[in-house]
C-alpha cells in the first residue's frame, strides 16, 4: 500500500471516531496530493499529528500593508492615493516549513518539490539544528517522508 493511501485511511479512520453518528455516505473522503509544496506539506503534518506527533507550518514570509486610501476629489473622480509596502518576516531565516516532535526529538522538515534547491541561508539553519542535536530532513515527495518516518520511529 503507497504513503499517500496509508495517509487517506488513517485520516478517515479519524473522521469515523470524530462523527461516529455520521452515516459512512455522509463523511467526506480525504484527499491528498505531494505534487505541490503546499500538499506536500499538509500531508507530512497531518500524518504526524494523526500518529501521535506534534506538527506545525512555520511560516517565513513577510507581509504586505495596505496603506492606499480612495478619495473622491471635489470633481466626483474617485483615486487611490498611497502605497502598500512590503514588511520582511522577523523569523529565523532559512527556517524550515514544518517544526515537529517525534518520539521526543525536535525535526525540522524543509518542503522542496521538484527542481527546488536549499537556499545558503537554509543551508545554514540545517547546521544549526544539528550542531544542537536537533533532526533536519529535506522532504521531496510523501513517500520518501513516510520511509524516513518508519526508520527513524523504529530507531529512536
């Protein structure tokens, strides 16, 4: 059986408990995909959570204000006047996507789909969670993830 069918019964299997009234027809079935950074990591965390871990996003991307305002001049022409301005995240840089707890260890998990590569400044996170003793993977597919997740549960 792949990762990703392991990870759709799990989650239904706790749909059934959460909704145990919920006729078989009514619970929506799970759905899943590793073909995109953002499904790769949905399915990592709720995989962990639901085997007992605990998972997060951390996300490290600034964010955008607002600060544009429409004013109608004494004509009737309504403007936008002002800007919106980028603010840079005060995070860590090069922190990974998912910060979890497995079996008492601390795991960074970085997301790369594809061609995606570990910026330097990744790069440099990655040292630094191993120099603490901390566990760093890089994570390209839902199956590579699951492998790695039964060899290190089975070793720790």
């Amino acid at each position: 059986m792949k990762a990703l069918d392991i990870l759709k019964e799990q989650k239904l299997a706790q749909l059934r408990e959460q909704y145990p009234s919920m006729p078989e027809y009514a619970i929506k079935k799970p759905k899943y995909t590793d073909k995109t950074a953002n499904g790769l990591t949905k399915c990592i965390i709720d995989y962990l959570i639901l085997n007992g871990c605990q998972a997060e996003r951390i996300n490290t991307t600034g964010r955008v204000i607002d600060e544009r305002k429409h004013v109608t001049n004494v004509v009737g022409i309504t403007k936008v006047i002002g800007s919106m301005k980028y603010i840079p995240t005060t995070g860590t840089k090069g922190s990974a996507d998912i910060s979890a707890t497995i079996k008492g260890r601390s795991v960074k998990i970085e997301v790369k789909i594809g061609k995606d590569r570990q910026s330097d400044h990744q790069k440099r996170y990655q040292e630094m969670i191993e120099r603490a003793g901390g566990v760093y993977i890089i994570a390209k597919d839902f199956q590579g993830f699951y492998d790695w997740f039964k060899e290190f549960t089975s070793t720790v």
